[in-house]
C-alpha cells in the first residue's frame, strides 16, 4: 500500500461528506446542486472580505461563463443573490447573497461549523499546523495536476 493511503481515502470521505452536505443546501434552497455549490462559494468569498466576480465564480464552480450567467440568471430569480457594482471601477460586478440567503445558508451550515470547531479544537496549535502543511502539500499535487489538464497536458 502506498504511504498515506488510509490519509487520502479519509480526505476523499470528507469530500463525499461535503459533496452531500451541498445536496442538503440545495433542497433547503430549492435549486439545483450546482446552483448550491455557487452560493456557498459566495457566502465563504464574502465571508472572507473577497466577494467574487461572476468570472471568478466560474473558475470555482468549473462553468464557462455563459453556463455562470445562466446559473447567475436563475439565483438573482429566486432571491437568493444581488449583482453589485462597488468597486471604483463601475464595470466590475461583484455577487453577494440576499440578507434572506444569508440568513438561511448561514443558519444551514451553523451546525456543522460548531461540530468541525469542536474536532479542531481537539488539536493543539502545531498539530493544525502541521496537518495545514499536509493538506496544502494535497491540494498543490491536485491543483498543478489539474492546471496540467487543462493545458492540454
């Protein structure tokens, strides 16, 4: 077996977990699951201080940016995001949830934030760090893997 193994089938468990957990969002919603996974990449962009462009939307979701625009189209429908000019370039459009969207989806996922808080809180500062390193050492295998691919290569 191949070092890391038991690592990575857990990693892909929590992947699987989080997948479902994005089909739970959207029936909460009532949309479609990729409609669900956009507007959690909005609310963690906003909740970052970062909200997203619909361009940089569609590089996270993996949509080409007619399909965004239609998905966009669909979540503006429903109430669940705004379209806003803030920047001081009035050209640039930046997407953020309603307060009604907000409130759901952060009522949503507030159980299982307090549920991961409590997992992490198990671990003293240099175990999360270490287990950072870990998984940013994953993620870059993935992402230059993936960057490959879609060059081509």
């Amino acid at each position: 077996m191949l070092p890391g193994t038991d690592l990575l089938q857990l990693l892909r468990r929590y992947t699987d977990a989080h997948l479902e957990m994005t089909r739970h969002l959207a029936r909460e919603l009532g949309v479609h699951a990729t409609d669900a996974v956009a507007v959690a990449e909005i609310l963690w962009a906003s909740s970052a201080g970062e909200p997203l462009s619909p361009a940089a939307l569609a590089e996270r979701v993996g949509l080409t940016s007619g399909a965004t625009a239609n998905l966009l189209n669909r979540l503006e429908a429903a109430g669940h995001i705004v379209r806003s000019r803030e920047d001081a370039d009035r050209r640039v459009v930046r997407l953020r949830l309603t307060p009604q969207a907000h409130t759901t989806t952060t009522t949503f996922f507030t159980p299982s934030a307090e549920r991961l808080d409590a997992a992490l809180r198990r671990y003293d500062d240099a175990e999360l760090e270490q287990m950072e390193r870990l998984l940013t050492d994953v993620v870059g295998a993935l992402a230059d893997h993936n960057a490959r691919l879609r060059a081509g290569g």
